[in-house]
C-alpha cells in the first residue's frame, strides 16, 4: 500500500468514505451493482427532490472513485480498514 493512496483516502470526505463502505459490506466491493441500485431507486418515479439530488451526488462520487481504482487498479477500501 502505497503513500500515495493513503494520502487520497485520509483527503476523502465522510460520504466517499461511507461510499466504500457500503460498496464492500452490501454489495460485496461492485461499484457496477451499487451504480445498478442507485439508478434503480432514482428511475422508479415519483422522488422527493431531496433525495434525487443525493443519489445523483452518490453516482458522481463513485465515479470519480471507481475511475481513481480502476487507474490504480486497487481498492480503496483496503486503505480505508488502514487509516482507524
């Protein structure tokens, strides 16, 4: 495990943090599957705006982060277990 990658998790804010978590513990570490639930709760209809404008944020989010695995090829919640 790099500096590099301990430096970028210890500089995520608490919801990319929580992101992680709940890729690795409800969707087994699949960004594809949580991006799948995600889109399913936004396009099921009627949303409070509220939450609409959350679960978009939470897309943009884990994009970003699957797009920094995917260049690295790691995963980010291997450093996450290393920073408590």
């Amino acid at each position: 495990m790099t500096a590099e990658h301990e430096d970028f998790v210890s500089r995520l804010p608490d919801k990319d943090k929580t992101l992680l978590i709940l890729r690795d513990q409800l969707y087994e570490g699949s960004w594809p599957e949580m991006v799948m639930d995600l889109d399913g709760r936004l396009n099921k209809g009627f949303q409070v705006f509220e939450l609409t404008e959350l679960i978009e944020a939470d897309l943009a989010r884990i994009e970003v982060l699957a797009d920094y695995e995917n260049k690295h090829d790691i995963n980010l919640g291997d450093f996450l277990e290393d920073e408590n």
